[in-house]
C-alpha cells in the first residue's frame, strides 16, 4: 500500500472488484480508482461479470488469486451471505452483503447501503434522532437502510411494500434489532395510513427505468418531510427527486448514497479514510 507512481500498476497492486451481472454501467471502478490515484494508493478496483451459477468458483478465485475483497452487486448479494465466514448486523439482518474482505482468517461480508445512507443524510444535515421514517420496500436494501436507521436512533419506521411476505419476513428478521416503533404497510395505502412521516426513502427500484411509476402518490411528496432515493440515474434524476426539487422538498438522491457506501467499503479493504473527495468528483 502507497509509495507507487500514481495510477501505475505495480508487482504489488493490490485487488479489488466489483462482481454482478450486468457490471459494465457501474461508476464503481472510477470512485474507487479515483480515490487510490489521488492518495498513490497500490489498489486497482475491476468490474467482474460473474454467472450466478459461477459465483462459488468466482469467490473461490479471487481467494486463490490474493484478492483484497470485493463489492457484491445484483444478482449476487443474497446469495454471498452463504459464502462468507462472517457477517456484520446489516448484513446477516437484511440477508444481502455488498462488501466482502478477504482476510487470511477467512471472508467478512459486510453490507455498507444503510450506513451509507445516513451518512448522506449527515452529509445533508438531517437529523434521524427520534425522527418519524416511511421506508418504501422490503428488500435487502430496505432491511439494510432499516438496521442502519435503527442504529441511528430514528423514532419510528414504517415500511410499505407491495407484497405482504416480504414485509412480513422484514418485519421478523429487525424484531432481534433495537428498532422501537416498527409498523407494516402496503405501498398502496401510505398516503392515508402514514400522514406524519417526516423521511421516506425509496428502496424500491421504482425510477430506474424511464417510465416507471412514482413509489408514492404526487400529492405526498410535500416541503414538510425530507425525500431520499436508493435509486440513481447516471447522468438524469429519477422522477422522485426531480419532483420533490422541483417543489423545493428537501432531498437525498442515491448517488449520494452510493458514494458513502463506497467510503465504507473502501475503508474496510484499505484500513485508511478514503479520499472523499476524489471519489465524489469522479461519479458527479
Ligand atoms: P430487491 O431485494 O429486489 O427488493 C426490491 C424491493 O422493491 C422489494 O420490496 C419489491 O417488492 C419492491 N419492488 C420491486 N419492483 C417493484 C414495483 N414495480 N413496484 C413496487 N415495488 C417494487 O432489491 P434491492 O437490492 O433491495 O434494491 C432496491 C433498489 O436499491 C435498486 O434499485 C438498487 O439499484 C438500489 N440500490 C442503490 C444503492 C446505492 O448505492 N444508491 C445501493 C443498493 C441498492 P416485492 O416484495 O413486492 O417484490
């Protein structure tokens, strides 16, 4: 680690990779490059296209091949918890790891999404302390965003989604966390059933794609509560924040999220404060 030509390759380059399928759209490589360029770090970060059916021998080799660790991304997140040899809360809660380092000892698989979105909440001064939460899905990244907020002590956390089983098994799996105040909706009812929330966050994938509907009605998105989105568009907003900004609702949009996540994980592998910064310029 250091003492390299910046953003040269040397016999001791460290590796790092993101694994998923697809991988090539991912802004990873540029943060994470961007960050061991600036600092003369001996780190390079690839993308890797894994075939879920491949992903024990995929992990298997970068073991074998001295990896540092890895980011997991779709379709792999659920399936690397049965992978590794331990897990952190986030990551043994929400059943989803996003992180993994690869130490001597074994594998560590973390998940950095809930963390990295309060601290792009930080970031934009909002404070979770005892604040009323609308979380719109139940997947590994709704559970992940759950614990974190938990942790940070929100007051209470509703989650909506649209299949009742999902929210069901959320709903078990956070009863071993500290979460008070934890109550299920269905997406379609949050407007009459949670009138109070004062930060909703979007963990559906409603917004990726042009066209897709709004995660909760027009007529919800008001100045009085804060808008966070999981979801981000290289390049565009989704609609969620663009209408939330447009009537000058305060907002968090992923690609904030996205580069904390990559802060967490970047410190995880490298033990050091990743220059923020370089990794900020390099996906905005
Ligand atoms: P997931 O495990 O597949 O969960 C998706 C959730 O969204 C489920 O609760 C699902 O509900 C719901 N959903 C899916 N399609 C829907 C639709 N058409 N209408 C309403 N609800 C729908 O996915 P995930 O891993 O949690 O990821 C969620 C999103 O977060 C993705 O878009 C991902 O890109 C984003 N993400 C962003 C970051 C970042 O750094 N910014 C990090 C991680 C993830 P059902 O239970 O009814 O199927």
């Amino acid at each position: 680690m250091g003492g390299v030509s910046r953003g040269m390759i040397s016999g001791k380059t460290e590796l790092l990779a993101l694994i998923g399928r697809p991988v090539g759209h991912s802004l990873s490589p540029a943060m994470h490059n961007a960050a061991f360029v600036a600092d003369g770090l001996d780190f390079v970060y690839v993308c890797l296209d894994v075939d879920p059916a491949e992903l024990p021998a995929a992990v298997r080799g970068m073991e074998a091949l001295g990896f540092r660790g890895f980011n997991v991304t779709m379709p792999h997140k659920r399936a690397m918890i049965l992978l590794v040899d331990e897990l952190d809360e986030g990551a043994r809660i929400s059943g989803a790891v996003n992180t993994v380092v690869i130490e001597d000892t074994g594998l560590r698989g973390y998940n950095t999404d809930g963390d990295g979105m309060v601290m792009a909440c930080q970031e934009a001064g909002i404070e979770l302390s005892g604040r009323s939460v609308l979380l719109l899905g139940a997947g590994g990244t709704a559970a992940a965003i759950a614990v974190a907020f938990g942790n940070a002590g929100i007051g209470e956390l509703h989650i909506a989604n649209r299949s009742v089983e999902r929210t069901a098994q959320l709903r078990d799996r956070l009863h071993e966390t500290d979460l008070e105040g934890l109550v299920v909706h269905h997406l379609d009812s949050v407007e009459e059933a949670v009138p109070d929330a004062e930060i909703v966050i979007n963990a559906t994938p409603l917004g990726m794609k042009e066209g897709d509907p709004m995660p909760v009605p027009a007529g919800y998105v008001r100045k009085n509560r804060v808008f966070c989105d999981a979801v981000y568009r290289p390049g565009t907003q989704t609609p969620l924040i663009r209408l939330a900004r447009e009537r000058g609702v305060p907002v968090v949009s992923g690609d904030r999220m996205l580069l904390y996540q990559g802060v967490l994980a970047q410190k995880l592998w490298t033990g050091r404060e990743p220059n923020v910064r370089a990794m900020d310029r390099a996906i905005s």
